[in-house]
C-alpha cells in the first residue's frame, strides 16, 4: 500500500497537469480537485470561452476514468441521460442501453439550456448514485464526479436551476477573464498545437477511490465544526437572507474543508480552511431579501459579511 504522502504528490501532479492548459486558472482547479476528494460536484458559471469546458477535460484527461460529456440541448430527455431500454427481437427481451450518466467524470455542458424533468434526471443521480429505468435501479459508476457549466449572460430559452437542486453542488464556481500576460500566455501556447494533446493520466482509478476514502477520515475539531454551524446558522437569521443555509451545506463545507486540507497535505482541518471555502459552498445556497438584490448586494457579499462578523475558535491552551 503506497503511503499518504506519494498519494499528495500524485494529486499534485494532476494540479499540474492542469497548469500546463488552464493559465492562471490555480484556484479554480484547486477546488474542483476539492469537489472530487470530497465526493462532490461542481457548479461553473461564466461566460463562454474563458476555459469551462476545458478544464473538466483537462481534469477529466489527468485520471485513468471513463469520460463522458452530456451537451444539454432543449430538445434532450431524461432517457438520453440515464439510458432507455430497447426491444431486441432475437431474445424478445428488453436490453438496458445505459446513458452517459454511467461514466466516471461527467461534464453536463450547459445544463440550463434542458428541461427541468432532464436537470432532474441528472441532479437524482448526482445525489441519489443511481438511475432507475423502468423499475431497474442501477448504481453509478465509482468515482463518480459531475462537473456542470452554465452561462448567466443569455437567459433567454433557458430553465434556471432553482435553489433545491443548486444545494447538490457543493461548489459553485467562476473562472473569470484572463489578465494580459495571461492571455499572451495562452497565445503562445497554443500556436502550434494545444497543451491537452500531451496531457496524460497521472492518476488510477483505484488511486482516486482509495484517496477519497482517505479524506474522510481527515480530522476536525469539534470547535472548528462548532465555526462551521455558526456560519451557518448565522445565514438562517441574517436580515438580507429570505433562506439560509439548510444542514446539507454545512456537511458540505465540513466535507470540503477535509478535502483541502488533505491537498495541502495535512490530516486536520483549521478554520482558515473553512473560512477560505465558505463563500463557494455557501453563496449559491443561500436566497436574498428583495431590498437586499435591490441595493445591489451577491451572495457572495452577505456571506462575506457573516465570515468577517463570525468569530473564529482559538484553542484556549494556544493563548
């Protein structure tokens, strides 16, 4: 059995990977590789072209798993997801043809571009880990990670997520626009040939189960999982806030928190490592008072607000 430390230096390798494509863009694979340890998905939002997509491929081209990408369309069923059963006229049986919910990395690429029935396919088996066809259930692959993009320019011929199935990501995130050097950066790069044409796995199957498995047993103190209940707690009683944070975010911030801590290569979570996620976690789980939209406050701002106003735990025997 390899030990901890040859496990932190192959996710290390994977966050290299995703340098050589994605430039400047360290925060964003950091957490996405946060979302994955910690058995979670992950919400982009942002414009077109800044590297979505991409990034789920270069993640997705980093690990020895089955790759599959979902392009939501309206005209797309709940069946095109899950898979369907056909008749085959030499058994005379039904034979289950499974969908691309069935592989190990999925990009769902403008997942609001579909039906809320077809978003509702995919979000029962990002949350349930299995898909029911025709009274079969079946469970879904392991790992099992869905990375989804949306666009919040263009809304028109769009079905927004409601804030029931936004609380299955456990984080929703941004990429944002390159600066010039950035840019300059990318050019250069891609000249000749792209850098995802020499990307390959630097990470088994069997390597991504076994370091999941050995996120949750990261330690956290009771007082910093006391500092996780108090932010959010303070969501449910903020007077900008109509709906706070339900108790699912707060086991996603405790199981987020575990697998950053485990990426930066230690067995324990600190607060910092709480402070530091909870605007990803929490801000899209979270809905605005009217007035508060009006005076032109985000999410991300009130939950900013709460982490600043939120004290921090301090062990006594540190003082």
């Amino acid at each position: 059995m390899e030990s901890t430390m040859s496990y932190n230096v192959k996710v290390e390798n994977v966050l290299q990977n995703i340098k050589k494509v994605m430039i400047g863009k360290e925060e964003p694979a950091v957490l996405s590789l946060v979302a994955l340890l910690a058995q979670g998905h992950v919400l982009l939002e942002d414009v077109p072209g800044v590297g979505k997509t991409m990034l789920v491929k270069t993640l997705a081209k980093s690990l020895d798993c089955d790759f599959r990408r979902i392009q939501f369309t309206p005209d797309l069923l709940p069946s095109d997801v899950t898979g369907v059963s056909i008749f085959n006229p030499k058994t005379l049986e039904f034979e289950f043809r499974g969908g691309p919910i069935l592989g190990n990395i999925i990009l769902a690429d403008e997942i609001n571009r579909t039906s809320p029935k077809t978003q509702s396919a995919l979000l029962e088996a990002m949350e349930e880990k299995h898909v029911t066809v025709d009274g079969n259930t079946m469970p879904l692959a392991r790992p099992f990670f869905v990375m989804a993009t949306q666009n919040p320019i263009e809304y028109e011929g769009t079905y927004p997520l409601p804030e029931a199935q936004l609380d299955r990501f456990i984080l929703k995130l941004n990429m944002g626009y390159p600066t010039f050097v950035e840019e300059m950066e990318m050019l250069t790069r891609t000249s000749q040939a792209h850098p995802i044409d020499s990307i390959e796995a630097v990470l088994t199957k069997q390597e991504l189960e076994h370091i999941q498995d050995e996120v949750k047993h990261v330690y956290i103190d009771k007082n910093v999982q006391h500092y996780i209940i108090d932010l959010a707690t303070s969501t449910r009683t903020h007077p900008q806030i109509y709906l706070g944070v339900s108790p699912r975010g707060s086991i996603a911030l405790m199981k987020a928190a575990k697998a950053y801590a485990y990426i930066l290569g230690r067995d324990y979570v600190l607060p910092d490592d709480v402070k530091y996620l909870a605007p990803y976690v929490l801000a899209h789980r979270i809905i605005l008072r009217s007035e508060a939209k009006y005076s032109g406050e985000t999410a991300s701002d009130v939950i900013a607000m709460i982490i600043e106003q939120t004290e921090i735990p301090i062990r006594k025997e540190l003082l």
